[in-house]
C-alpha cells in the first residue's frame, strides 16, 4: 500500500465518521496526506485529520478520532489503529499491505516516482546562462546541475518544462571580449576591463585559423566578435555536454535587438502606464511595484540598457506560451530580484508568475585549503576544474545535495574517496549491491518469478525499507514544489542505509546447499525495488546508477 492509497483510505474513513456523526462533510479536505511518524512503536503512519477537521465541524477532536480509526480499523490492509494525545491517528498496515509497494515498484519500473503534482503547468526553466567571455565558472555548473536535476524532477511531477540558456552575445561585456581577443592577436596588452588568461589567447589563435585574414579586414573586432563569440560558446556548450545538462533551447540576446523586441515591450510597458521619460532617458516606472528605484530602458545618448533586453527577453517568453518563468541566478544577483519582480507585474503579470532562485557560492578544497586555478583561467574556478578533481558524478550529486541557498566547500579529499563518508559513493555502492544480489541469483538459477508473498516481509528492516520506497513519489512531487532538488539526493541517502541495514539483518539468498524459501522470493523482490529506485532517484540528478564497484 503506498501513502497515497493509506491517505485516500483515511478520507473515506473520515466522510463515514462525519456521516454517522451527522456532521457538516463540507469541511473535509479534497486531499489529505500520511507522515511517517518519528518513532517506529508508534505505528507506520499517522494522521491529524482529526484536528484539522474537528474544530470546523463544532466537535471533539478525540470523538472525532475514535470514529474515524474505528472505520478506518476496517479497512482492507490496516492492522490497526491507536489514538494519540488529542486526536493523532497512528496506523499499523499488515505486512501484506506493506509489501505490495515492492511489485509496484518493479511494475513501474523507470517511470516510478513520477506523478502529477504539476501536470498543466507550463514552465520556463532559465539557468546558467553565462556569458560567452570565458568558461563557465563555478558557480553557473551549480546551476548546471541543480538546475537540470530541477527541470527532471518538474517533468516527473507533471510539468511541461522548457530549459533555456540565455545567450548574452550583446553588450559591453562582450565587446570587451573581442577587444581582448585582439590585442591578444595583436600582441598588445590585455585593455581596460578586457580579459585575460591563457584561453583568451588560444581563441584569438583559433579565430586567426578560421579567418587569417582578421587583422587585414576594414573592422577586425567585427570579426574576432563574431568569430570568437561562436568558439567560445562551442567551448561552453560542449561543457555542459560533457557534464550532462543539455538545454531545449538557447536563445540569442542579439535576436531581441535584430527583431525590435526591445521597443516593442516598452511600447507593452507603456501602453500599461508605466513609462516616462527624464532627462532625455526612458525610465520605466518600477517603484510603483515596490522596487527600491525606477529602472531605465534607454539611455540619453539613446543606448538601450541591459534591463531593456531582460524586459523584452521576459516579454518573449510570455507569448511564447508559458505561464511560469523560473530564473536561476548567482550570489551576486540579489540586487535583480526587485526589479525583475517589478518588470513583470508592470506588464500585468500576477505575483508568483516570475520565480528568481539565488544560488550560494562553491568552494574546491584540497587538505583544507582552497584549490588553485589553471593558468588557462586567470583564478576563476571552472567547470572543467571541477569535473577533472571528482569526476561528472561527484560533481553533480554534492552539487545537487545541498539547498541553493546555502554556501558548498567541496573537499576533494572527501568526495574522491571509497567509503562510507563519501555520499554519493555511498548511494551508487547501495545500487551496486543490489545489481550484485540480483546477479548473483540469476547465476543460481534463483527466479524471483511473477508473485511472492507479500505477508511474509515483517521483518523489522523489512518494514523500514519498505516504507522508505513507498515515499519516493511524495519525495519527487515535494522537490519539484519547493524547487528543491537537493531532497532527492538526501532520500537516496536514507534509502541507502535502510537498504544496507536490511541487507546486513535479512539474508536474500539462501546457503548454496538450502532450496530458495518463499521468504528469499520475497526479499530478492525487495531488493529489485529497492535497485529500480536507487537508479531512478540518481537518476533525478543526472547521476550514473552502477552495477559494479
């Protein structure tokens, strides 16, 4: 029995209760849920439906309680149910009931956990975007990763989710980059506010073998622009390729400018009121929405400014037909929140509509001390630099494993090593083993068939586990609500010591010279749901599941 059945069993149990006790069901909520308790004496599962309705109805909680757990008692499944405090229901399934999950799971197979927590919603899920003047640093392959295992757990709950990297070939900064890339070429010194390192000099090389004639033309920044903006992007996107996180759409900021997106949101912008002008500048009028100062669009001298292009980069997004845009930004963008916020109810959006995530920022350790950066780089932390100290799976789990808003020391020492200690290593090992188990009877002729016993899984340990798989889809559905991605990786961690402690108490195989028992039928499909969640939860975050370690 999963939580979502035993939950729809405690709704009916609760509308015969405020039948019999002619009570106003109106109260009742559509949708109700289970928790675990605490402490495992106190049942399998509880429930404050009770005090949630009682109140409401005009009676007492624990009246209330007695009837529905006298209902609820009947129920196909449900070994018991005791009384709490107030009004808590704490309910006992019988082991049959509790060991059904396991054949649902391996029924499901790859699509368990998903569920429909956020089907109809139409997302854009806005993350990296880094520009195309060197690699991407540290802090955008967080974002790669949370980001991605972000837009992998809303697709599982339901949503419709487009990932999009924002490609801001626009601007200052990046004809700053240019500059350097022909000074470099040149010889010449790094100019103000250009870029140095040993990568600005290789694409000048490259951009000079695509065009060796890029010192001779009319405007060689044109070209080195063009030319070396497309190599570095290249660079950036293989990456990211290599590291697993793939975009459905990369979207060129150029584009706005070519297309004359930018005066057509503010022609948006003022048809709803909100902009005016001031000293030969277009401002639009943010304070009204509670920013902490009016934003300008245009400059006097009539450049447009980089909030302009996020206007109408926001304004494409909405006709393109999502109803919700998720932004993932660095640490140092707090100071964007306020305004985007304003940007979108200033074009009619309702609050809630625009969500700005900030992520944290991520420190490389080695013996306790910050990491030092390849010359190639300057002393920026790269994606590369993290990916070649643990490796694509490590890389992406620690990243994923901790809540954005928090900062990350990544100790090399701990996420390279073999053990225990090591998360990730902890949770592949916890799949390998189950593989292994698996292995192992297929070897022994040992079929687990097409049925076991599910009454015969009362093992405490079995109990546990079992408990632990049933939650998965809860798990998902929360990460994808919350945009927290991290709750994945902490579950598969609590599923992985339940599985070793089952492992280490329930023996699945039997002796070489014993016959296979209903019981080891039994536990080798525990085993099999438990590997099928295992991969699908690493799998949530764009980590490998091995069978072998």
């Amino acid at each position: 029995m999963t939580p979502e059945t035993l939950a729809e069993k405690v709704l009916s149990a609760t509308r015969a209760a405020f039948e019999a006790l002619a009570l106003d069901a109106a109260v009742i909520p559509a949708r109700t849920a289970v928790e675990r308790p605490r402490d495992p004496k106190h049942g399998d599962y509880a429930s404050n439906i009770a005090l949630q309705t009682a109140k409401k109805a005009g009676t007492n909680p624990r009246a209330l309680a007695e009837k529905i757990a006298e209902n609820l008692a009947a129920a196909d499944g449900v070994a018991k149910v005791d009384i709490a405090g107030p009004g808590f229901l704490n309910i006992t399934l019988d082991a049959a009931a509790a060991g059904e999950i396991a054949g649902k799971i391996i029924a499901a197979g790859p699509s368990y956990g998903d569920n429909a927590s956020m089907a109809d919603e139409h997302i854009n899920l806005e993350f990296v975007s880094a520009n195309p003047t060197g690699p991407v640093h540290v802090g955008g392959t967080r974002w790669a990763a949370v980001g991605d295992a972000l837009a992998r757990v809303m697709r599982a709950s339901g949503a419709k989710v487009t990932s999009e990297y924002y490609f801001n070939d626009a601007g200052v900064q990046v004809n700053n980059f240019a500059a350097s890339l022909l000074a470099s070429a040149k010889g010449e010194p790094t100019p103000e506010n250009g870029y140095a390192g040993g990568y600005i000099d290789d694409i000048a090389q490259a951009v000079l073998k695509v065009r060796p004639d890029a010192l001779e033309t009319d405007d060689p920044q044109a070209v080195f622009h063009e030319v070396g903006v497309e190599l570095m992007f290249a660079e950036i996107k293989q990456d990211l390729d290599n590291f697993g996180t793939h975009f459905d759409v990369y979207f060129n900021e150029k584009d706005l400018h070519d297309k004359g997106e930018l005066d057509a949101a503010v022609a948006r912008l003022d048809q709803q009121g909100h902009i005016f002008e001031s000293e030969g500048a277009v401002f639009l009028r943010t304070t009204t929405f509670g920013d902490d100062k009016d934003r300008a669009l245009k400059k006097s001298n009539g450049e447009w400014t980089y909030f302009a292009a996020d206007c109408a980069y926001y304004l494409d997004k909405r006709e393109r037909g999502f109803d919700k845009l998720v932004l993932m930004l660095g640490a140092d963008h707090h100071g964007y929140i306020g305004r985007m916020q304003a940007m979108s109810q200033a074009f009619g959006d309702k609050p809630g509509t625009l969500e700005i995530l900030i992520g944290q920022m991520v420190n490389l350790l080695k013996d306790g001390q910050p990491v030092r950066m390849a010359k190639r780089y300057g002393n920026v932390i790269t994606l590369n630099d993290i990916v070649e100290a643990i490796g694509v799976d490590a890389a992406r789990y620690v990243l994923a494993r901790y809540s954005s808003d928090s900062t990350i020391d990544i100790d090399i020492d701990l996420w390279t090593k073999h053990g225990n200690d090591n998360p990730v290593y902890y949770v592949q090992y916890a799949h390998a083993r189950t593989s292994g188990v698996l292995r192992n009877a297929a070897e022994r002729g040992f079929d687990k068939g097409d049925s076991y016993d599910a009454s015969l899984l009362d093992h405490p340990r079995e109990s546990d586990l079992l408990k632990a798989l049933a939650e998965f889809p809860a798990v998902v559905a929360t990460a994808a609500a919350l945009r927290e991605p991290h709750r994945v990786a902490r579950y598969a961690e609590e599923l992985a010591a339940a599985y070793h402690r089952f492992q280490h108490d329930c023996r699945v195989l039997p002796f070489p010279d014993e016959e296979a028992t209903p019981v080891n039928t039994a536990r080798l499909w525990v085993v099999d749901a438990t590997r099928v969640v295992l991969a699908n939860a690493l799998g949530l975050l764009g980590v490998s599941a091995p069978e072998r370690m």
